[in-house]
C-alpha cells in the first residue's frame, strides 16, 4: 500500500476523503495532487486487495479505482465491496474496456472515467456524486420540524421513498445507488412520457458533467437486472428505440 497523502481528522469540517486504487504510481500521485488542491483528503492504494480490507475498516466517502490491478483487479474489488457497503465508486478504464465497463456498471459502479482523462472532468465528477449522496444522507437522517419531508412515489408495484432511499417492488426491496434512484426517479415521477438521455443525463449528473449515451443505457440494463431479482417478469422500464425511456405503470 502507499502510505496515504492525509488522513481524514475526526472533526465536522473535515475534508470528504477519496480513495484511489491504480497500479500506476504516477497516477496515484497526480490525481491525489489535483483532489488535495480541491480540498480533498486521499488514501493511496497500489492493489485492490488492501485497498478492499481498508476500505472496509475504514470507508472512505467515495473510491476512484482502476479495473485492471494485480493481486485484486476492480471488478472483484467492486463484487466484494457491494456485498457489504453502497460506498460510491468511479472507475478508471482504458479505451479497449468497453465490456469491463459494461460489467462494472452492473455491477454497482457509480460512474466511469477512460484513460487518459482529464484531472478537471475527474474531480466535477467526483464532486457531483458526492453532491448527490449527501442530499439522500441527509434527506434519510435529517427529519426537521416544519420541513415536510418528500412522499413516496407509488406507481403500481413500485415504491420509491426519496427521504430514506428505499425502493420496493411488490413489497420486495431493491438495492440502488444514488446514481440509479436519481435516473428511476425521473422516469416514475411520469408514467408513461419518454424522457431523452440526456434528459436522464440531467437527472442524475448535475453542474454540466458529461457523460455519453453509453452510460445511461448501462444504468437502464443494471436497473433492469436488479428488479428482475425482485421480479423475473419485470418490465416497466421501457425503451423507445431511437427516442429514449419511460416508465410503464403496472
């Protein structure tokens, strides 16, 4: 493991903390610069196999990690991970990864990023699902007096409780992360009307991100796939090809 380039003190106002998981020191290094000069604290990891066991001690508030890594690469890393933890996590990927990135997507990663990237796009990126996991945070674990909290979305079998996170279907629960409640949520708030992808885009990424259709239509399988676990016959995220997704009330 490198020795981390700062710890996260115990105090209010401490620095969200990011752990960054590559093989490749010099990556390591430039970005745990470019995140400390945005007022990050970092965690530095060459294997995913230490960086899994820290990670479980110890989460850090969101993991950058690399898909191909000896020892431990990120996908098993990623498997392991979510069997005990929703931490967010955005994967670093080459050009030729297309598959690895499909799969992590499945799999629970929040988002990715191909190599070479820009340090900027990075750390928008960073920031933006930050930003999303906070708001749920704290709409789950702040209930203050005069301030309604939101109502749950009921469209058929499926329930959406935006104040705590939790989506059901036929009384099932269904695991989502941030990323996927934010994209389900745009689609159920109205049966029926298709919405873009990058109207899905702006959902769920904020403050001009990009991110490229391939994303979105990963989300949607992963979607799928999840309340087909509840649900073998689950179908009410329709697609309109050439157009984009919607949402059929059951």
């Amino acid at each position: 493991m490198v020795t981390p380039q700062s710890v996260r003190p115990e105090a209010p106002d401490a620095p969200r903390t990011i752990a960054l998981v590559d093989d490749d020191r010099n990556i390591l290094t430039t970005v745990s610069i470019a995140l400390q000069t945005e007022g990050f604290a970092t965690r530095l990891y060459n294997d995913g196999d230490t960086a899994l066991k820290a990670m479980l001690e110890n989460p850090p508030d969101l993991a950058v990690c690399d898909i191909k890594m000896p020892r431990m690469d990120g996908l098993e890393l990623l498997r392991r991970l979510r069997e005990k933890s929703e931490l967010p996590l955005i994967f670093l990927t080459s050009k030729d990864d297309e598959a690895d990135e499909a799969l992590g997507l499945s799999m629970g990663a929040d988002d990715y990023i191909a190599k070479p990237f820009s340090q900027r796009l990075l750390v928008a990126r960073i920031k933006a699902i930050l930003r999303r996991s906070e708001i749920v945070r704290r709409e789950a674990e702040e209930e203050q007096p005069g301030e309604p909290l939101p109502e749950p979305i009921r469209r058929g079998r499926l329930v959406m409780d935006p104040a705590r996170h939790a989506v059901t279907w036929n009384d099932a629960p269904v695991s989502l992360t941030v990323t996927e409640f934010l994209i389900l949520e745009a689609l159920a708030v109205r049966p029926g009307v298709v919405k873009t992808r990058n109207q899905l885009m702006d959902a769920a990424y904020h403050d001009d991100v990009f991110v490229d259709d391939r994303t979105i239509d990963s989300h949607i399988k992963r979607l799928r796939r999840k309340f087909r676990v509840a649900d073998p016959a689950f179908g009410a995220i329709e697609t309109l090809y050439g157009a984009g997704y919607s949402f059929a009330e059951e």
